[in-house]
C-alpha cells in the first residue's frame, strides 16, 4: 500500500516481476495502470532496431577545446542547457571540431545527418529538438536518428514531445536521466498518411515560429487523439 498527500493506492507487487529491470514503479496507481495498459494495447512500434542513437562530443578538456567566441575556424556546438521542446537555443559554445583530438566522439556523420533530434541528457523533463543543420552537441546533449517504419522523424519528435510520452517516463522510469533504453520501450502507434501529412506540417510552422504554443496544444491533442483517450483520461 503506497500513501501519499493522504491517499492510500494499493499496488499488486506480480506486476514488478513483468517490469523492465523489475522496477518497483510505485509511483503508478491502479488507475495509472489501467491507463497505461490502455495506451499500450493499440499496435505500435518502438525505437528499438528502429534508431541510430549517438553521445554528444567528450572533449577531454573543455578548457582546451570550447570556446564563448565565434571565429572563423570554429561552430557551434550545443549543451543540454540549450535544448527546449523541438527547438534549441542558439549556440553560446563554439568548437574547433577536430575529432581525432577528443576523448570521445560519434561517428562524424551522426553529427552531420540530413535530419536529426537533439534531446537533453540530464532532465526532469523529455526535451528534444529538431535539427536539419548538421548542429554539434557535448555529451550533455545527445542525438537520436529515428528510423520507425512509417513514422517520419517529425512526427516521431512530436510523440516524444508529448504528455503521454512525459507521463510514460515519468511514471514507468522515473528518473533525471533519459535513458536509450527508457526510450525504447515508448509506443509510437500507427498514423494515416494523411494526417502524417498534416502532422509535419503543423511541425514546419511551429520550427519557423508561427503560433508555436497553439501548435504545441493541437500536436499534443493529436498524440491523445491517436490513443483514443477520452477528455477524463
């Protein structure tokens, strides 16, 4: 029996042993549990098999090689500090990127993808942002190249945007960091073409910053749509 703020829940311990790493997921309710069973018992695929994944650049010495001063031999390179939900800030970091001399680097074309997602390492919170500009990042900031079947990786950034996928992390994995593997087990369910369509559209606006917080709400009401949640849910 979990109490907390003066409720009592009762939590059937069998469902641990059904857990990734068995977690103890007392944060989930009876009523949470049927909710999450609800949103998992549509069709839907993961990011497992389904994603290049990437750590941002460990430098060795950021005292060697980061830079506050943009020249003509350096770019920018972004911190997790710098990721919001599908945009970022601009770079207040600049790197000489010569990767022969880091402690730790991607392969390069990771870095330098046509299209890419940038989400914070360390959060309370999922962030991830858009990147169509070949953007570096420090391991604060890590990459994610979505490759679902059917799932364009705009659309797949609105799902891990959304407050389902919030409420999912927060109540299956609970915790400040935002693990590959956490992010595997997240169900991106099945979109007609025409309302894929739709969906990066609305995407292109917001990343241009057209009415960002009014496209924020309609992709979020999608995501709900998309589960068949009722308004209680």
């Amino acid at each position: 029996v979990i109490q907390k703020d003066g409720l009592k829940a009762k939590i059937k311990q069998s469902r641990f042993i059904n857990n990734s790493d068995y977690t103890f997921d007392t944060s989930i309710t009876e009523k949470d549990e049927q909710l999450i069973a609800k949103i998992y018992k549509h069709r839907f695929a993961t990011l497992k098999d389904n994603a290049d994944w990437a750590l941002g650049i460990v430098t060795g010495s950021n005292g060697k090689f980061i830079s506050t001063t943009k020249t003509e031999n350096n770019e920018g390179v972004l911190k997790g500090a710098d990721v919001q939900k599908y945009t970022f800030n601009p770079a207040t970091s600049f790197i000489n990127f010569t990767p022969d001399e880091f402690q730790q680097v991607a392969p390069v074309w990771k870095y330098r993808a046509k299209e890419k997602l940038i989400y914070k390492f360390i959060s309370s919170e999922l962030a991830f942002a858009y990147d169509d500009k070949q953007t570096l990042t420090l391991n604060s900031a890590n990459i994610l190249i979505p490759k679902i079947p059917e799932i364009p990786t705009k659309v797949a950034l609105v799902f891990l945007n959304s407050t389902i996928f919030q409420y999912l992390w927060k109540k299956k994995f609970n915790t400040v960091k935002v693990l590959r593997g956490d992010l595997e087990l997240l169900p991106f369910p099945q979109v007609d073409e025409k309302t894929l369509a739709k969906i990066e559209q609305d995407v292109d606006n917001l990343l241009s910053g057209i009415e960002k917080n009014r496209l924020e709400d309609e992709l979020d009401e999608f995501v709900f749509n998309a589960f068949e949640l009722t308004a209680d849910e």
